[in-house]
C-alpha cells in the first residue's frame, strides 16, 4: 500500500494536481473540519458507494480518516477493487491539519 505524507499533499494542492480526495470519517468528524475539496464516504458506507462516487479506477485518489487506520483499510478495499493509483494519508488529518 502507497501512503503519502501530509507535505506532499500540501504540494500536490498547492501545486493544483489532479487528485481526488477521499475522507472516511464519519460525518461527525468532517464537521470538526476537512481538507477542502474532499468527498466524504464514511468506511462503513465505502462498499456501497464507491463505484458511483469514484467511476475513474485511473485517478489518482487519497484517502485520509482521522489517524490514518480507516483510510488504510479503505486504500486496501480500492486497490481489491482495480484502482491503480490510490494512497493513504500518513497519520491522517491529525497530522496533516498541525501543518
């Protein structure tokens, strides 16, 4: 499994890349706060979801939760799944909203 550190998806932002951002926390968590331009699939609801919310089994896409361990499991459940280009946010948006 790919993870990315919280810097080089500041880059990728600030760099404006094509990403898609993928948050499974649930909504309780998102509404604490969220990377800008996430869509938030909760864990729980990411197989019942996903192939409509992420039709591009290409794009690069970047999962995070809140420390790291959901997102890891959904990064595990697309790659299973046939996507190519998929990440786990290192320690979460714990680590990435100190930065």
């Amino acid at each position: 499994m790919h993870t990315i550190h919280p810097d080089d998806l500041r880059q990728k932002i600030k760099n404006k890349e094509k990403i898609m951002l993928l948050d499974v926390r649930n909504t309780d968590e998102v509404e604490q706060g969220f990377i800008e331009g996430a869509i938030n699939i909760p864990l729980h609801i990411l197989p019942l979801k996903f192939e409509e919310a992420l039709p591009d089994t290409q794009a690069e896409i970047i999962c995070y939760c809140e420390s790291g361990g959901r997102s890891s499991r959904a990064t595990q459940f697309l790659e299973e799944h046939g996507y190519t280009h998929v990440s786990n946010l290192y320690g979460g948006y714990m680590i990435y909203s100190l930065g």
